[in-house]
C-alpha cells in the first residue's frame, strides 16, 4: 500500500521517515552486510545501521506517546498534526537524533547518528518549531554532511561520508519542495555511491560499493517515500560478486596483521574540552576513530590494538558506559578464510538481559550472555537478537528480566528462531527471577525440561524493589511526590515512606509473610550501605529458617531488588 505523503518536514514526517527507514533497512540488512569490506571486513554494516534507526524509532514512538492523550480534541474538531495535540518538530527530530546517537553501532551507525544529530540541529532551530519546507531540508542535509566529516577523525573518499556530501550538493540546486529536494538529494547519493569504487582500492578489489553509503541511499530512499508516497525503487549499484565480497577482500589483505584488533564503542558523559583531549589520545591509539554527539553525551567509536587503554581514556574523560568491545580474531579483515577455523555451535546457552554491571558480571559469572539494559533505555528487539547470535549455540533460554520487555523478547526470539535457533523465552519479570532460573539451568537435561525447571524457578520467586519518585503520581499505594521512597512488590506500589530502611524492610516483611526461604538482595550503587546489613539482620531475626544473600547491582536504576523463593 502506498504510503500517504507529507507536504512538510514537520514531526509527523520525521516519525513517518523513521519508520519507512527502519523497514527499508530491515529489507536491504543481508546485502549491506555482505559488501561490507570497509574499514574491516566484518560484514556487520546493515545489521549496525539497522540496530541505529531501531533507537531512533523507538526514541521518537516515546514521544509521540507521551502526547498521546491530547491528540483527540474533545470537541469532535480535527485535531492538530503538531502544536498542543502532538510533538512539535523540534521534539521529534530532537528524539530521533538522541535515539539514534545511544543505539549508535559500528562506524557507519556512528556516523549516521552523526548525520541525524546535523540534520536535527538546524530542524529543531526553527522559530516556529512546527514544520519546514524544502529550503529547511536542504540546509538540513548540508549541515548533516558537515558534521559528520568533522566527528571523523580521517575523512576518507569513496565512503559514507562522500555519499553524503553528495546528496547535500545535489539538494543544494532545487528550488522546490521538501518531496523534490529529497529526490534531489537521493539521486545525487545514487551516484556518488556508484562512483565509490573507483575512489577506494578496497571496494574496487572486492567489486563492491561502500556498504555505509548504500545503508545511507536506503534511508535517503525512504525520505523520498515519505514526501511522495511512493518509493523510488531499488538501490542500483554495481555489486554483482555480493556472496563473495567479504571474502575476496580477505584474501587480498592475507598476511596483513598490522591492523588493530578490537572494536571499542562506548558511550560517553562528559564536556567538550574533556572530549577534545580524548579524540587526541585516541586518534593516537589507532584508527577509525568517530566521536559523535555533544551536549555532554558523546558516541565514542575506534578501532585499537589496546582496548583497556581506549576505555581509560573514555574515564579520564568523563563517566563511560554502555562499553562494547568486539574482537577482530574471528572472521576480519587480518585473517584469510583458510585461517579462520568454523568455530562450533555451543548446544544451548542462556541469555538475559540485566540492568547493572554488577548482576552483568554475575550472571557472565554463571555462564549466561549478557545485555547490558541501562535504566530508562531499554535495548531494542535487534539488540536482543545479536546477542542471541553471539551466544552462537543451537539452542537459547532468553530471560529479558523485565516486564515491559516480554513483547520486544518475543520479537527477537521469532527473528532467531527464522535463522534456525531453537529459542525459549521464560518471562521472567525481574532480574532476581533471572537469578533463580540461572541456578537451576542444566544444560545435560533436554531442553524442554531445562525450560520448564527454569520457568517454574522464575515462577516461585516473588520479586520486588525499591525505589525513588521522579514525580508526584496516583499508585496503587495512594499519591506520591517527587523524591518520596517507593517499596514495589510484584511490579505494584505497596509502600509509600520517607526512609530507604524503613521501605526496604516493610516491603521484605510483606513479601514473607507468605513464607520463604531463600532472599535475594540486589544493592544498586545509590542505596545506603546500611541496608543490607539491616535486612540482613531482621530476616535473622524474625525469620529464623530463611537464608539471605546479597549482590552489588552496580547503575541499575532501583536502589534494591529482591527476591523471595
């Protein structure tokens, strides 16, 4: 079906111009990844670019959710496409681009963050905030290919960011609307991207265009549907030897080890000056260095031969986090097919989603793959599914420890189960849930009884957590106002205090009340040091056949989890 066009560049147009991007990708993912040779050969460009828009998309849906209820006037009139009854533009552009900037993957995905921070900047800077017309866009495209070249440390031809500088020319000499700019802006990315491997020996050799550029055509191929209804058609370009690229590109760099070994993404608190000194450090431990974002939050992206010291330099810095570090042992560009012995799939592996680096540490601990969920940024269903695909075993136990996760768990779980991994997804609510399937995972049982012993474990322990109010709301409980300690059991307000003590223990007492034996503490790193030792004390005390335990959290949002079996 057609998609209804929009006539101006206003929020609807941007949360329209997400979605088209996202599935455009979803559709062309295998292909990029399959011509992806540089800067490494790793064949992960679509799926990185694909798991950026998936942020975006999901920063944007927030908002447009949050004004949800003032969409539908009251008086029957038709209601408003932004102003009062919906984000205004500069709300839309400003969530996708931070969306986009903390989902950020691998270079390309860095960089298109980059390129929509651009874009938003000079959207969002608009006096009225509503809506633009073509000479907005065309100033939007210009400044987006500017950026991007400056968070490159070593700009180079022929890539993403050429694709880019094209489009913002060619949008440069249309007079028209935002329908014929982004027409405009498309063809001229068509073929410059066409042009790339005669800019760059590697794509050349391997017969191939930049897979970043194609990732961009496709997005830009998606703005020209969103303004016309109608999309232009398939990404031509000379990529005909696609199933060997990768591979092709390999043998021609045997022999060559010279290049870094790792991949160090993070993201980054901290202030410009600070950032400044950080590019020169890193730009002096290797390369492909790209430093994306500002407004003290920075998408920090290099290529080293000495991960620790790429990380210590992000804490010198500021406050890092969200740290992925990927070894290019296995299938890059320094090592030949021959050499790359077919690693084997485990039989079965857990993996959980965790909201601190202490539990992150802890269930590794235990044997599970881990996703890293920091608190308020909840990881996308392509987050999900590369981390089952990095679990690399036959069969895979998915515990997404919360609530709120079940229906984008379910989504991973059927794109994995597509690609042949049988998956289980236990729903487990709380990470003290996660915690009690894991301790009786057997992976020598069959797998449906490894399921059904790890569900009914999760299913028999009641969880529940402290917490504190951002704002005055209606609970369960009664109202409560920003600041005030909130006790949760089974996902529902039960204790409205003042005190963390005191809320920690009434919610514990509550919870065996209906007996226990076993009580799982999990302190987040801003909960008083006293607390444990008090329910420490008061379960030995008042409850004299119940064993306690107790576990650093590390960031993950609650001051306490608890668990009771």
């Amino acid at each position: 079906m057609a998609q209804v066009p929009q006539r101006f560049f206003d929020a609807l147009a941007v949360r329209t111009w997400c979605g088209l991007s996202l599935a455009a990708l979803g559709r062309a993912r295998e292909e990029i990844d399959a011509i992806n040779v540089y800067p490494v050969a790793d064949g992960d460009t679509g799926t990185n670019l694909y798991l950026t828009v998936e942020s975006a998309v999901a920063a944007v849906e927030a908002v447009f959710a949050a004004h949800e209820v003032d969409e539908a006037p009251r008086d029957g009139s038709e209601a408003p496409r932004n102003g009062a009854g919906g984000p205004s533009l500069a709300d839309a552009v400003g969530a996708m681009a931070h969306g986009a900037l903390i989902g950020a993957r691998g270079n390309s995905g860095t960089i298109l963050a980059q390129l929509l921070r651009g874009m938003a900047q000079v959207l969002a800077a608009r006096s009225d905030n509503d809506h633009t017309a073509g000479h907005g866009l065309q100033r939007a495209l210009r400044h987006a290919a500017a950026s991007a070249r400056q968070a490159v440390a070593h700009p180079v031809e022929g890539t993403v960011l050429t694709v880019a500088s094209a489009a913002a020319d060619a949008a440069d000499g249309v007079g028209g609307d935002c329908a014929e700019v982004a027409r405009a802006a498309y063809e001229g990315a068509r073929a410059a991207l066409a042009a790339t491997p005669g800019q760059l020996a590697a794509l050349e050799r391997a017969g191939v265009v930049d897979a970043g550029g194609h990732g961009l055509v496709t997005v830009l191929a998606a703005l020209v549907e969103t303004f016309t209804g109608r999309a232009p058609g398939p990404v031509a370009a000379p990529h005909a030897r696609v199933e060997s690229a990768v591979e092709e590109q390999c043998a021609a760099e045997e022999g060559d080890e010279n290049g870094p070994a790792f991949e160090v993404i993070y993201l980054l608190e901290a202030e410009d000056a600070a950032v400044a000194r950080l590019r020169q450090r890193l730009d002096a431990l290797g390369d492909s260095l790209v430093v994306v974002g500002g407004d003290g939050l920075w998408n920090v992206h290099v290529h080293v031969d000495d991960a620790g010291a790429a990380v210590e330099a992000g804490v010198e810095a500021g406050r890092p986090y969200r740290i992925r570090i990927t070894h290019f042992g296995h299938g890059d560009a320094h090592t030949t097919k021959a050499e790359r012995p077919a690693r084997e799939r485990a039989q079965r592996a857990v993996v959980a989603v965790v909201p601190g680096e202490g539990l992150a540490a802890l269930y590794t601990e235990a044997g599970a793959t881990t996703l890293l969920a920091r608190p308020g940024e909840p990881p996308a269903s392509g987050e999900l599914v590369q981390a089952v695909r990095r679990a690399h075993a036959r069969e895979v136990v998915l515990l997404p420890n919360d609530a709120e996760l079940r229906h984008t768990a379910a989504a991973a779980a059927e794109q994995a189960r597509t690609e042949g991994i049988r998956v289980a997804l236990i729903p487990t609510r709380s990470a003290v849930q996660g915690i009690a399937a894991l301790a009786v995972h057997e992976s020598e049982r069959r797998f449906d009884e490894d399921v059904v012993a790890m569900t009914s474990a999760a299913g028999a322990t009641r969880h529940a957590e402290v917490t504190v109010a951002e704002r005055q709301s209606w609970t369960t409980a009664g109202i409560c106002q920003a600041g005030d300690v909130l006790g949760l059991i089974d996902g529902d307000v039960a204790v409205i205090g003042a005190d963390v003590s005191q809320v920690a223990a009434t919610v514990l007492d509550r919870m065996l009340s209906a007996g226990g034996e076993l009580v799982t503490l999990v302190l987040g790193d801003e909960a008083p040091e006293s607390v444990a030792d008090h329910l420490e004390a008061r379960v030995r005390e008042a409850y004299l056949a119940v064993d306690t335990v107790v576990y650093r959290g590390g960031r993950q949002g609650a001051l306490l989890l608890v668990g009771v079996e």
